[in-house]
C-alpha cells in the first residue's frame, strides 16, 4: 500500500491517503509496523533515490501522528525526528513538501520544547550553501520554531542561531537577506530578542552595519535600518559602543590594507631596480 504513493497521479496519492489514516486509526496493532515502514521509505528516499512522489502526502499523514503522541514522547519518537525528519531537509526537491515537514517538526516541539537545540541544530547543520530558494525556507521554518520557542530552550541556540541569520543577512541574494530581516516583524522573537540584547547585538551589528552601506538592494538597506533604529531603542548604550568598535575596527583594516598596499608596491619596485641592475651589466 505505501509502495503507491509513488503514483505520479496526485487524485491517486490523496485517496491512498484517506485510505492509510482510516487503517491506522482503527488497528491499533499496525501501527508501529506502518510507522516503521515509513521510516524505511523515507530513509531510501534521503540515502538511496532522492524520488518518491508521495513524500509530501506521507507527511501530512505524519503531522496527524504526531498531534496524537502521548507525553512524554518516547524515545522512539525522538529518534525519528532527528534520524529520518531532519535529514528531509538536505533533498534536492525540498520544495515540493517543505510546508508538511516543517508542521511535522513544529508539532515535535510543541510537544516537547526539550528538542529545540537538537532540532535548530539539526537545521544548520543541514543549511543549503548554493540554493537561495532552499534558504528562504529554512529561514521560514526557523520563524515558525521560534513562533513555539521557550525562553530557557532560546537562550540555549541563540548564538549559533544568530550566527547563521546575521550571514543571512549579509546575503547578496536580496530574498535571502529579505526574509532574514523580515523575522524583525514578529513581536514574539523581537521580545526574545529585547531578552537577550546584550548577546545579539554584538553579533548581528557588524552585519547590519556594513549592509546598511554596501547592499545594492534599496529595499534590504530600508529594513535594515529599521532593524538598527530597533536595536538603538532597545539599548541605546550598547548600540553606541557597537558603532564606535566597528568605526575603530574599520579603520584598523583600512590601515593594514593600506600597509599591505604599501609593502606591494615597494617589492614591485624593487624587482624593477633588480632586473635594470642586471640590464644593466
């Protein structure tokens, strides 16, 4: 039965679907053999094919499992989410059930907020470096995570989490940078963020800073200044002393590139002297 949501005909793959969540709901005895048959087509498809057609339908079916999993989770469970739902992320054709995985993962952490760092490490871990698209939507998902985030699991990931979002930010690619800064619009990470000011905003300043002089999209430079206008009103001190360490920073580099300069253009010289020396002999 799982075998056919391979059909490339998707009316097929919907009514397999009512089909498998009507058998799972009424034999109770099948259901870990069919969880565990799922696991094995999706590990194939990670590993091994990188197709099945159904992945999507086999998800939505998944977040309906997930809703109804007893607390506390068994370990199981949580297996199953870092071993066979996280590595989902890496596939080539993520977008075709990126909306399904993610409510799957959502749903782990609503239900036990203790798998926040696995998870968002999981993330980037597995966070494209070539795919703009791909990155748009783990930065979606990312949104999401937060949206259900406690403050004692945020503390937790906050740094490499911001590490990761300020390199977004620094994107050349516009939609990257965009929904990076878009995260600003939500009040429940902008109260998070307002929390952990003095951990953030070292870490974010630098790239906001020079994307507020160097981006080519006037749109990001608009956000962005809307984000450090943000971040002046949260802590005003903090942001001074930023500025005034990333104008010293600045000019530190702007002095030994100069030196650098310097020093090349003083062995080009001397070259040229060597070979008129040995011309000249």
């Amino acid at each position: 039965l799982l075998e056919l949501f391979d059909s490339e005909d998707p009316r097929e793959r919907d009514f397999l679907k009512t089909v498998l969540h009507r058998i799972y709901g009424k034999f109770l005895g099948l259901r870990a053999f069919i969880r565990k048959q799922i696991n094995n087509i999706f590990l194939r498809f990670v590993y091994e094919t990188e197709h099945f057609n159904g992945v999507g339908e086999l998800l939505e079916i998944l977040g309906s499992i997930i809703n109804g999993f007893a607390l506390p989770l068994k370990s199981e469970h949580k297996q199953f989410l870092v071993k066979v739902l996280l590595p989902l992320h890496k596939v080539k054709c993520l977008t075709l059930y990126h909306a399904q995985l993610a409510y799957c993962v959502v749903q782990f952490l609503e239900k036990d907020a203790t798998l926040t760092e696995p998870v968002v490490r999981g993330l980037l871990k597995f966070w494209p470096k070539t795919c703009s698209q791909k990155e748009v939507m783990f930065l979606g998902e990312i949104e999401e995570i937060l949206d259900v985030i406690e403050p004692a699991q945020f503390a937790k990931i906050q740094d490499l989490l911001f590490r990761q979002i300020a390199k977004c930010v620094s994107s050349p690619h516009f939609q990257v940078a965009e929904r990076a800064l878009y995260m600003w619009n939500n009040e429940y990470i902008l109260s998070l963020v307002e929390e952990n000011n003095q951990v953030i905003m070292p870490i974010m300043f630098p790239a906001l800073y020079r994307m507020s002089k160097e981006h080519w999209n006037q749109t990001i430079v608009t956000l962005v200044y809307n984000v450090l206008k943000t971040f002046m009103e949260m802590n005003s001190k903090l942001f001074d002393e930023l500025t005034a360490s990333y104008k010293a920073e600045r000019q530190k580099e702007k002095k030994r590139e100069k030196e650098r300069d310097e020093l090349w253009k003083r062995l080009g010289e001397i070259e040229i002297s060597q070979k008129r020396q040995q011309a000249a002999k």
